[in-house]
C-alpha cells in the first residue's frame, strides 16, 4: 500500500490496523536537541483514545505509548523516532459477520476493488485507529512549535445542528467538556443530541475547527505547497473528514471584492490586517495574522439502523452494523486535526529557513 508517508522536511510514516497488534509511526527528520519524554506524547493521545464519555466508543484502549528510537538522555537525536501504542482490547469477532458484504459509508467495497482483499477487522487501515500514529507525531511537533511562540489549538465548533456561541468561548472547556466544545451550554446540548442518535441508533457529524497563533509571516511556498494547499492536504487525509475551509471560506463565493479583501494598516511599525476574511493566508503564504479554518466530518458510518446494501455474491441485503463504534467522531478528531496542522506547520517552517540566500550565509559564515 503506497500513501501512508506524509511531509517533506518531518517526514512521517504511519503503521498498524485497527485490530493487529499494535499501531504506530516512525518520523524522521525530526531535529535534535528537543527535551522529549513519553508524557508529552501521552498527553495527546489521551485526547484521542476511546471509552473517555458517552460522546465515544465503548472500547476501552490505554493507548500507551513506547518510544523505541531516537531518544537519548531525555532529548531527540536527530535519528527516526519509533513510536508504538499496543491494541489491548480488540474483538475481532464483532465483525466476522461484515467480511461478506460491504458497509454503507465505509471503505470496505473501494479496498476489495483495490486490493482484492481486505482486513474487515474494524476497517484494518481505514479505522480511526490510525490516526494514533499522527496524533504521536504531532505531539512532538506542537512541542517544538511551542518553544518558538507558536500555538495551534483546535475544538468542536459543532455538532450536529448544536454549535458553539463565540460569546461564551472559555479555551479551558476543550480539554474539559466530553464534546471538546469551548462553549459549556453548547456542549450540554451537544451531548443530549448524542444521546438521541444512540437511542435512534444512528449517529451524528460535526465541525472541527483549528487556530494557529504566533506564526510568522511568510510561511509556505506560493505554488503547489501553499500554506493552505497543505493545509487542506493534512486534513482532508483524515478518515471522515469532507470537506475544510480556510478563513471565511465559502461564504467569500457570496462577497464582492470591496468585503473579501483585508485592508492593511500600520501598528506600532508593524503592517497589519485590519480584518482576517483570508484565515491568515494570502497568495498561499502568511501574512503573520491568526491562522483559521475548519474542517467538516460525516456522521460515523457504522450504526446499528437497518441499511440497504449489497455481499459478494452480487445479492441485495439489509444489515445492522454492531460493535462498539463512535456515535460521533468529532471530540476524538479534534487532537488530530492540531496533530496535523501542526505537522505541516512546522514542515513549512523548515522549509522558510532556505528561502532566502542571507539565512544560509548566516548560519554557516564564520
């Protein structure tokens, strides 16, 4: 299977299914020096593992993490970093019933197709399990970020019909609310919709949104590696997500130029925007402003109401997807999509360093 690699400069290589024996990630590229210790990768994953609320799956996964390589006395050598979370709780046999016929809304009919073959144990690759691998790498490169001033932080901006009041916005409800929403009344109603669509068996989607803070100006590369063009390619990776918008993003398809642009001004000697349409982003470059946008997730495919679909003999059925599956995918996915911004932030960052000849000259010039 080709495509599990992503970046240029942090190059990350994600590996494992849902129900093998472990999954995990090798990232190479990584700078030496940096302070890493498993708590700090740990601190991520809990964000993402299962069986935390009733906004999740049931199966319960430590999701402990090991660092095989990479690491010496507490810093990153430079070398790939190895790291690896251990499946502990599968039960293959939930899903011995679907290797015969295809699931509404999953992989399962483009991977035989592909393949001729597939893993059916909870989706083998396509499972949300692996995003554990990116979550891993992206807890090293929001540390880093962080040293130098830069902050990327996502939430739940909604789910489902419910979104969150900017009013009401308190940054310490993301890691306290089971929704991941910054909005504490928002999130009340969130849940009580969750509820709802366990008791329908079905499920609900939702928004994820993503700020990034402290980013200099300019940071990505004007054609094919657009901040932006990125951007879009490290989320729309992620399983479940179908569509992302960057600032106002399709609401721009409705203004006229005179609404759209973002007027400049002088600030204490600094050029500034005096609004943000563009989400941070101009000419795929940045222009040192906050840094936003949102991605859109599908309610999760697997539910227990009846649906329509068809086995491998070619015959129609009807089936009830059982197991233990996310009524919403939302509050797990919102480490993943900060894992991934800050990933391809921190890529783009490296690159800025050989964009101009004085950098160079600088660093090495005795």
């Amino acid at each position: 299977m080709a495509g599990s690699i992503f970046g240029k400069n942090i190059k990350i290589s994600t590996w494992g299914e849902s129900h093998g024996r472990a999954l995990g990630v090798v990232v190479d590229g990584f700078p030496a020096g940096m302070e890493l210790f498993e708590n700090d990768v740990q601190k991520f994953l809990d964000r993402r593992k299962p069986g935390t609320s009733a906004a999740t799956t049931s199966r319960k996964e430590g999701d402990e993490v090991e660092i095989l390589s990479g690491i010496f006395e507490g810093k990153t050598t430079g070398t790939p970093i190895s790291m690896m979370v251990k499946n502990t709780s599968q039960r293959s046999g939930d899903y011995s019933e679907i290797a015969g016929y295809y699931r509404p809304g999953h992989a399962d009919f483009g991977f035989d197709e592909k393949f001729g073959f597939r893993d059916y144990r909870g989706g083998g690759r396509s499972s949300g399990r692996e995003t554990i691998g990116r979550v891993a790498a992206g807890a090293l490169c929001s540390k880093l970020l962080n040293e130098m001033g830069i902050k990327v932080m996502a939430f739940t901006r909604a789910i489902g019909d419910v979104e969150i009041d900017e009013k009401k916005f308190d940054e310490k409800n993301i890691l306290l609310t089971p929704t991941a929403m910054p909005d504490a009344e928002a999130d009340k109603r969130a849940m009580e919709l969750i509820s709802k669509c366990k008791e329908e068996m079905d499920s609900v989607g939702g928004v994820v949104e993503c700020h990034v803070t402290g980013l200099p100006a300019g940071v990505g590369e004007p054609v094919f590696d657009k901040l932006d063009a990125v951007i879009a390619h490290a989320v729309m990776s992620i399983g479940a997500v179908k569509a992302v918008e960057i600032g106002d993003g399709t609401r721009v398809s409705k203004y006229k130029g005179s609404e759209n642009n973002d007027e400049f001004v002088m600030r204490d000697s600094s050029v500034e925007k005096q609004t943000n349409h563009a989400g941070g982003i101009l000419g795929g470059i940045s222009d040192g402003s906050e840094i936003v946008f949102r991605v859109y997730f599908k309610p999760t495919p697997s539910i227990a109401k009846t649906q329509n679909t068809v086995n491998k003999s070619g015959e129609n059925i009807q089936v009830s997807i059982h197991g233990r599956h996310d009524p919403v995918v939302v509050p797990r996915a919102v480490v993943v999509v900060e894992s991934m911004c800050a990933l391809c932030t921190l890529d783009l960052l490296m690159s800025n360093m050989l964009s101009r000849a004085e950098n160079i000259i600088g660093f090495y010039k005795k």
